[in-house]
C-alpha cells in the first residue's frame, strides 16, 4: 500500500459525520478512499445518506493534513495498518456492518492465522473469577496451543486473561480504547510490552486519542468480532 492510498484512507475515518458503514457505502459508490476526496461536492451530494451538508465535509482537505501527521508516526512506529478492504483484515471482523474502517497493529500476530478466543469480564473480579480465568488458559494451552487469545488489558478479568495466556505459552491480543501512543492503564505496559513479542496490539483510533469511556463501549464489538467464540469469565 503506498501512503498516498493510505493517506485518503485514514483521513476517511476523520470526516465529521461519516462513520464506519457510511464510509464504505461512499467507497462502494466511488471505488476508493482518494476517489471520494477528488470527487465533485455535487456529485458526492448526490450520494444516499450524503446531502449537501456532509459533501461540503467531504471537499474540506482539512482532514488530510491530519492523516499526513498519522502517516509519520506511523512509519516512526513501525505500526500496519490494515483497510476494511485489504485481503490481510480480519475475515471474521469483516462479518460486522460496522466494523472498522482502518485497523493499527503492533506487535508479531497475524489477525487471520489459527484459531481466535475472547476471554474478557468484570473490571471487579473476584479471586475466584481470576483462578477459573488461569484454569481456563490452562487446559486450553493443552488441548489447543495455539490458540490466540483477545481480550481488552483493561483491569480484571481481561489482564488476567492476559497474564494467563503469556504464562502458558498463549498468543495474545489486546484491542485498545486509545491510540498507540499510549497504554492505558499505564500500569499493564509491562504486560503489553511482553504481549508484543509472540501477540498483538490492536486499535481502530489514532494517535493523540484520549482513553474515554465510549471508546471502551465501542472495542467492544472488535474484541468479539476478531473471535471464534467469546467468554465471558465474570460479570
């Protein structure tokens, strides 16, 4: 992907108003990121769901200074991106209307490689919910080692998830509310540090993206969407 084609497709995910299903029915009527930013505000206008208000959006190249700025902290990162319509994006997230259009990873996991399991819950977990989460790891390291396992390095259930699948050999990946210049809480970096040599971290937002709380609500549904099954420990 070069990062002029790059470039329209995260400055997409930043017009005001357009969200993730307006955005590829834009791109199936146009044919591409860089084609809905060359296109005529009259003909965009024109588009179901566009009107005159989010074509004016649109023709605003604002945005695109914006991506330029994620284009190098990016590549100072060494983070992939990965396009709603690239044969490398998660198959199973590609079953959700809503899925995301842009995906930035770091770490060494591929997102379509062997089987995919959520294990999350309670920001509160008892010690008898973070003893059945290791015992769940556990026997599946067994029966199934190579097993990746999601969840969201939130406190609770989800980094004991993660602690359990590093200390039993298990691939990991966190899906972050927040862009990747940063971890939040700051106190599971060490975790997430680890995670990156054999997992993944994962997150739809840019950088410079607080942690908020709607965030979380909504890596929800990548959490569930990149799996085969989810389970929830504790709730």
């Amino acid at each position: 992907m070069s990062c002029s084609e790059l470039k329209y497709q995260i400055g997409l995910t930043l017009i005001k108003g357009i969200g993730n299903v307006l955005a590829k029915n834009l791109v199936a009527y146009v044919g591409s990121a860089e084609g809905i930013f060359r296109e005529k505000r009259q003909t965009l206008s024109k588009i179901p769901g566009i009107g005159e208000v989010l074509s004016r959006e649109i023709v605003n190249q604002e945005v695109l200074i914006r991506a330029e700025e994620e284009l190098a902290f990016i590549d100072k990162n060494g983070i992939k991106c990965f396009y709603f319509a690239d044969k490398e994006y998660p198959f199973r997230l590609k079953e959700c209307p809503d899925s995301p259009i842009m995906l930035f990873t770091k770490g060494k996991a591929k997102l379509n490689d062997g089987k995919f399991v959520a294990v999350v819950g309670t920001r509160n977990a008892t010690e008898a919910g973070k003893e059945n989460c290791r015992n769940l790891l556990s026997s599946l390291s067994a029966l199934q080692p190579q097993t990746t396992i999601v969840s969201g390095l939130a406190y609770g259930i989800d980094i004991c998830a993660h602690k359990a699948s590093l200390e039993f050999g298990l691939p990991g990946i966190a899906v972050l509310g927040h862009g990747l210049d940063r971890i939040y809480p700051s106190m599971h970096r060490s975790v997430s540090e680890k995670m990156q040599m054999d997992g993944l971290l994962v997150t739809e937002y840019l950088s410079k993206t607080n942690p908020d709380r709607q965030n979380f609500v909504q890596r929800n549904r990548i959490i569930a969407g990149l799996c085969d099954a989810l389970v929830v420990v504790e709730s």
